[in-house]
C-alpha cells in the first residue's frame, strides 16, 4: 500500500485501509473504489490523504502501532471526558505496544480537522509509550506517562470549539486562551485520588521547555520529571507533522530537524534521541520526489537505510540510496509545502506575548461580580470591587487599571460619583463603561457630561460587553 495526498488522489483508486470519522463510524471502508464523490467528502472532512492500493506498491506492507479499534475506542473516551476510560486505554496502549516484537510508526494517521485533538491525544499516548521504551522504564511507569498522554489536553474540551477548530491563525488573544488548557487540563484531574502525582505533574507541565521558557509554571528541566520530558517531545512531534486547517504538515524528516534544532532549549536531548531510534524519518509507502526529477515510493527505512531509504521507482525498479553509485542522488519531499515562511510569521505572530490588560469592575451585587470575572477571566486580570469607596482606596493604594467597568446604581457613593473621583485622581487617563438597569435621559446626560467611554444596559450579552471592552482599549490606546 501507499499514502496519497486527497489532492492527487483520483477516481478508480481502490483504498487499502479503513477511514473512520470522529464518532468511530465508517466512512470509507478497505477495497473500497474511489469516486469523485469520495474524494471530495474526504476533503470536507479535513482529511489529508489515503492508503490505496495498486501494483506499484502491492509488496509494501504498513501497519498500524495499534489497531484501529483501540484508536477509535481511545477517541471516544477522551471526547466524553471518561477519566476511568481513559486509564484503561492507557494500559491497553502499554499492553499493545509491549507485546510487539517490532515496533512501526510508519503509518500517517488518518484523522480529520474536527477530531483532532481526540486523535492527537491517543497519537502522543502512542509515541510517548514508545519513547518510554526505548527509556527503559518499568510497565507501572509505562502506565502513568501513558495515561498523562491520554489526558494531557482534556482541557481544551473547555476552549471554546470557535477557538479550537478556527480555520486560520488564533490571535494573540485566542492564543493566550489555548495556552490556558494545560492548567485547566490539570484542574479536571487534581482532585482524582486514584491518579499519581506523576501523572498529574505530566499534564500540568507538558508545555514547560527545559531552559524554563515554556508555561504554565516556566520550570527548567532539572525541575521538570522525565515523564513531563516525554510527553513534550511527543506531543510537539505529533503536532507538527498533522495537517491543521492553518497549516500544511511537516513531514517526519523536517519535524524531526525541529525537535533536535530545539535539543537543550526547548527539549531534553535524550528523549529526542530516543524518539529518533524509532521514527522513520521517510515512512514507508509515502512518495518522494528525487533530486533527479523521478517519483518513487518508500520501500525500506529500517536501521541503516533510515537516512538513505531503498526506493520503488514509478517503473517498478528498486533504487538503493545507500549504494556508492547513488550517492549523489537526495530526497525531495513529493508533498506541497506551499507559503512556508508566510505560515511562520504567522506562527510568531500568534505566539508573540500578548500584553494582558487590567479591567476593574465595581458593584455592589456579588453576582453581577462573579458573571464579569467569569465572562473576562480567560482575557483579562480582573480586579473585583464591591463599593466606591474601597475603589477610591484601591486607586490611592495601587497604580490604576487600564479599564473601569462600573455600576452606576450603588447605595452610599453611586457609580457617577465614584467615576468623578477617579477621573480627578487620574487626570480621567482611566476609560469608564457603565453598567446600569436605567435608560432615563438624565443618568445618560450625566454619563456623558463624565466624557464616559461607554455605556451598557443589564441584562447584556458576555459576547457584546467583550466586543465594548476590545473597542475601548484600542480606540483608548491610540490616543
């Protein structure tokens, strides 16, 4: 079998591998003849390409690390958020790849862009297991690094599925909120008593970089546990070699530079070259382009032809890269890497710190209180005060916020009153939106007299107070 991208692929192709959708369901089943009408269905589910079948590559046997089942049963556990599931997959995955006499990942999982954080959860399972091998660690250790992989990203099931599946770059806004998912990963598992502290470790700090630049905690790697180690590497590897509706997929090779361009700054050495003794830097049954112009399809990458593959020729000859006579000859990646140096500007763009603004919000209901923090809480440092006076304290105490949401309608110092004492504090360098129940023409006048920045009715709408909040800072900003 070979793997082919959907946008080279063409009708009378018969498949040589099943392709499920996120819920485990069929969508094209092993032998199955494509159509156009296949083709394109595959396409609008976001998926990159298939394993077909043909006389070229009828000699070329890839198989899966683990069956299919056991994928798709590891992707329904973690998407209804089973905690018990998910540890029982995780000794299945263990048992799985400890029984296999020889292990390949040669396989390009088949996934779609809706399930992946599902597939992309038991993928890093998968690879973490396999580096926790080549480690040498014992069966109970398999089991916690594998189960903090299965469970290293159920806090994104938290994100918003706007920001999770968006079809292009996430802002530097979205991005921080992404970033939030480790520490909500951890706080869906801290209180389980049946999980060790490994595992929860693992989860919390699977992003932290080992020179201590990474997040949430920016612990460096002497502080860091292996496991921790091993599920960074194996989940930034996964994620890079995944198609996204933002970005192409790096191929093995290209994503394996990466990790170890990154060995001492972002990753620990170790674990990299680990995962380098088991990755096929070309899998078997994917096409290559060679520097000559001619179109073959990986044959064997194993030990010593890993590098240097041997190849298939289109005209059906073997071609021996490890051979004097073709030394000459190097590899092209067949794939369409299209706009490369846009897309990581892009990228940098994106992951460039976002400078985090200070919203106060003043009122005397504790509710109304709560409703803002949780509305602002994954955007902004949210300072909650419950009168104006111990504003007017907080102004004198500390330097002021960069945004005032207040309450008109508090007993003692109104919300009008409070206002004209702050602007005097802070020469009215500080924007005011008002919160209030009345529209009556004289509260508004007097808004407006304070030169306030806006003014919103309760009951309001968390979608339509962010959009006010947003156009204040940038309109306040750029004067």
């Amino acid at each position: 079998m070979r793997y082919v991208q959907l946008t080279k692929a063409e009708p009378g192709m018969i498949l040589a591998y099943d392709i499920f959708d996120s819920h485990g369901r069929t969508l094209a089943g092993h032998n199955v003849i494509l159509t156009e009408g296949y083709i394109e269905r595959l396409k609008s589910y976001g998926f990159d390409g298939v394993y077909i079948q043909d006389e070229l590559s009828e000699d070329i046997e890839v198989e899966s690390a683990i069956p299919s089942a056991l994928r798709t049963e590891g992707i329904a556990c973690i998407k209804n958020n089973n905690i018990d599931g998910c540890k029982n997959i995780a000794k299945k995955i263990v048992d799985e790849i400890l029984s296999k006499d020889q292990l390949s990942l040669d396989m390009t999982d088949l996934r779609s862009y809706d399930d992946y954080t599902y597939a992309h959860s038991v993928n890093v399972a998968v690879l973490s297991c396999v580096i926790g091998t080549g480690m040498k660690l014992n069966e109970e250790e398999m089991e916690y690094l594998v189960t903090a992989a299965v469970l290293h990203d159920f806090g994104k099931l938290t994100i918003p599925q706007e920001i999770l599946n968006k079809p292009s770059r996430l802002t530097q806004e979205e991005f921080q909120i992404m970033q939030s998912h480790a520490m909500r990963s951890y706080e869906m598992i801290c209180d389980r008593t049946d999980l060790s502290a490994y595992v929860k470790s693992a989860v919390l700090c699977h992003h932290e970089n080992v020179d201590g630049s990474g997040y949430p905690l920016g612990i460096e790697g002497s502080e860091q546990t292996l496991f921790t180690k091993i599920l960074h590497v194996a989940d930034v590897y996964d994620a890079l070699i995944a198609k996204r509706p933002y970005k192409e997929p790096y191929s093995p090779y290209e994503a394996t530079e990466y990790l170890m361009g990154g060995c001492g700054i972002m990753f620990d050495q170790a674990v990299v070259t680990t995962l380098l003794n088991y990755v096929p830097l070309y899998p078997k049954g994917t096409e290559v382009v060679l520097s000559d112009g001619r179109r073959a399809v990986i044959y064997e990458n194993a030990g010593i032809y890993n590098l240097r593959p041997i190849l298939k020729l289109y005209d059906h000859t073997m071609l021996d890269l490890t051979a004097p006579e073709n030394l000459n000859l190097t590899i092209r990646d067949a794939r369409e890497q299209e706009n490369l140096e846009e897309q990581e500007q892009e990228r940098k763009q994106m992951i460039k710190p976002l400078r985090r603004y200070r919203i106060m919000a003043i009122d005397d209901m504790k509710p109304n209180l709560l409703l803002l923090q949780d509305i602002l809480k994954d955007y902004y440092d949210v300072i909650l005060l419950r009168s104006g006076t111990q504003a007017i304290h907080y102004m004198e105490k500390y330097s002021p916020p960069d945004l005032i949401i207040m309450d008109i309608d508090m007993p003692d110092m109104d919300g009008l009153e409070t206002a004209k004492r702050i602007q005097e504090m802070t020469n009215q360098r500080v924007p005011i939106l008002f919160v209030t129940v009345l529209c009556d023409k004289v509260t508004v006048t007097r808004c407006r007299e304070l030169n306030a920045a806006g003014y919103i009715l309760r009951p309001y709408k968390p979608a339509y107070i962010k959009t006010e909040i947003k156009r204040i800072l940038e309109n306040w900003m750029d004067v």
